[in-house]
C-alpha cells in the first residue's frame, strides 16, 4: 500500500488546526496522531479551538492541549457555548468561524466526522467545510452510545507507546469524566486496536479519518 505523509518541505512549520466541540473530542478523536508528529520531528504549529469548554471543562481542556502540544508553539481557544446546544447558536458560531479563516491558514485541520450522531459534533463539521473550503481536512471519530462508528478511509498507524501516552493524558486531564462507564482506557485502546487491524498497522494500532477531498501532486 502506498503511503503519504504530513511533512512540509522548507524552514516553515506544519499548521494544523484542531477543532472540538467538547473539552476531550480534540484528544479522543486525534490525540495519538498528534503525538505521533511531535514523535517523528515534524516541526509543528498548532491552532486548538474548543467551543464548549466552561469551567471545569475549560480548565481540563487547556491541561490536556498542553499535554497533547507539548514542546510545540501552539494558540489555544476556548470557548464557552452550551453543551448539546451548539445548532440553536449556529450563526453565532459561523461568525466566530469567519474570525477564525481571517487568523488562519492551516496545512491540515482535524475535525469531527460529517455522520457524527451528535449534534453539536455535525455542525461544527459543516461549518468546518464552509469556511476552509481549499484546505486539507480529516474528519475524526469519536465512540459513544450511540453507535454511530463508521467506515473511514484515512489510517495513521501509531506505535504502542504512543497509544499508552494518548490514553494516559486523556484520563490525566478529564478527571471529571472517570466515572462516565465508557470513559476507560479499553474503550480507547479498543478502537485504536481496531483501526490498527484494519489498516495492518505494524504495531497493530492507529488512528482513523474521513477525507471527502484529497489532491495529491504528480511524482516527477
């Protein structure tokens, strides 16, 4: 299987911009891929936004966007709209999406999947597209009760180790989620393990995305 990778010829970083609709989606959803960078040198800018990180959860929130950027210059963003209210505030979000497309011009952005059952999960996804309209965008799964796991097509297979660091930040920042039953470290290796199996990742590990669009230069 051919492979392409993240790197960015030349002295600039790679920017890459992280939307989440909740405090952990970012972490749950590409924690592992984001680690894997850091790990193999790319030198990286990150651009973190969450949109309902009130209290507690904003301050768990920015902890683990510090875990997860460790080392990397970095501008976080949280905001504090409603949790599962997102749609009924959308033109105030779509406005704070056009702020955002006149600050930056990301490489790469990572953002919730288009068939998410989650409300709040599917519109930051739309507005995602509406706003970065030339941009490479990867659509990250995140499980949950309500079934909703899909088919991707993108995999980024992750060493082990970096899998164990994924799953350590997550329940080191969000302790407020422990008691929830599926916040549990299986639950996660669980799915990183059945991505690694479908994509015959190496270590038996990865991360899975939906790209819609992806346009690939010809090779000299």
């Amino acid at each position: 299987m051919m492979k392409l990778s993240f790197g960015k010829t030349g002295p600039e970083p790679l920017n890459i911009l992280c939307v989440g609709a909740h405090s952990d989606d970012i972490e749950i959803g590409c924690g592992g891929t984001l680690l894997h960078l850091r790990q193999d040198d790319t030198k990286v800018k990150y651009h973190w936004v969450v949109f309902c990180a009130a209290g507690t959860r904003g301050e768990e929130a920015r902890k683990a966007a510090e875990l997860f950027t460790a080392g990397c210059d970095k501008e976080i963003v949280l905001r504090e709209y409603r949790d599962g209210f997102l749609p009924y505030g959308g033109a105030e979000v779509k406005n704070f999406f056009e702020e955002l497309k006149g600050s930056v011009n990301p490489d790469l952005i990572f953002t919730h999947w288009q068939g998410d059952a989650h409300q709040d999960h599917r519109l930051i996804c739309e507005l995602t597209w509406n706003t970065f309209r030339n941009h490479l965008i990867l659509e990250y799964e995140i499980p949950k009760y309500d079934g909703d796991m899909g088919r991707p097509n993108v995999f980024v297979p992750l060493e082990k180790s970096v899998c164990q660091r994924k799953v350590d930040n997550l329940r080191e920042a969000f302790e407020s989620q422990h008691a929830k039953p599926w916040f549990e470290r299986e639950t996660f290796f669980g799915l990183m393990r059945l991505r690694g199996m479908e994509s015959n990742a190496p270590s038996g590990y990865a991360e899975a995305f939906y790209a819609r669009k992806i346009a690939v230069d010809s090779v000299a």
